[in-house]
C-alpha cells in the first residue's frame, strides 16, 4: 500500500507542479497550442493579510467573481519566484462566500509560477457564470 500511496503522490505532484501556460491579454477565443480555445483571461493582484489562526503560511486564496468556461487567472503580487512548485485548486462558492461541491465540473488544468505571479488555466464548466475561489500552496 505504501508504494501505491508514494506513486499516486508522484502522479498528483507531476499534474499540479508549474507547467508552461500561453497567456494572451485578449479575452476572445485565441486558439492555443493543443487546438483548444484558450479562453479569457483576467487579473488580480494578492494583497497580504494580517496573521490570524486561520492564515497559511504557506499560501492563500483568492475569489475570482463569476466566471464561465475557460480562463486563464493570473495572481500577481505573490510571494513566489519562477520555477518554484505550485498547486492551485479551484472551488465554487455560495454567496455568502462558503465553498461548495455544485454540479459544475470546477478545476484548474495548468499552472505557470513567474517572478511574485501565479498564472492558472482553469475550468468552470456550467451554462452561466458561477462564483469562484481558488487556493493557491506554495
């Protein structure tokens, strides 16, 4: 069992560790590498909190709006440098602000680590705009 636990985690960390993301400033439906619509993409700036028992040390969230389909999320202001490992994992959020497992398939496929930024390809797959948070470990 313990070599199973050890590959899976292998597994997990090959999928979630920074991979190459082509962002584009435009919003339209440019084509990307694989032939897939790369989506929208939109902009944040971290802001860093105080220190609270809840606070990590080693990461923080962030609430997207509503989003749709596929964007690419770029997190600016992060304590991050290029090449370090990231894992970025998305959830939909009620409004009031608590997470939730909806219907809507919610994930982040690709994540690009640059000089303090964090760049995300991620999926809110439902027929309208769904409230987002992502949680960003590093």
């Amino acid at each position: 069992m313990k070599a199973y636990r050890t590959s899976l985690a292998l597994g997990i960390a090959a999928c979630c560790i920074a991979m190459p993301v082509v962002a584009s400033a435009d919003s339209g439906a440019a084509s990307a590498p694989s032939g897939r619509a790369s989506g929208q993409t939109d902009t944040a700036t971290y802001r860093a909190k105080g220190v609270t028992s809840q606070a990590l040390k080693a990461g923080t969230t962030h609430n997207w709006g509503a989003k749709r389909g596929w964007w690419i999320l770029n997190l600016n202001g992060l304590p991050v440098t290029a090449g370090q490992a990231v894992t970025v994992s998305a959830t939909e959020i009620d409004g009031a602000g608590n997470e939730f497992i909806g219907g809507a398939p919610t994930y982040c496929q690709n994540v690009a680590v640059t000089q303090n930024r964090v760049s995300a390809r991620c999926l809110f797959d439902w027929g309208t705009p769904i409230q987002v948070r992502l949680h960003y470990v590093y």
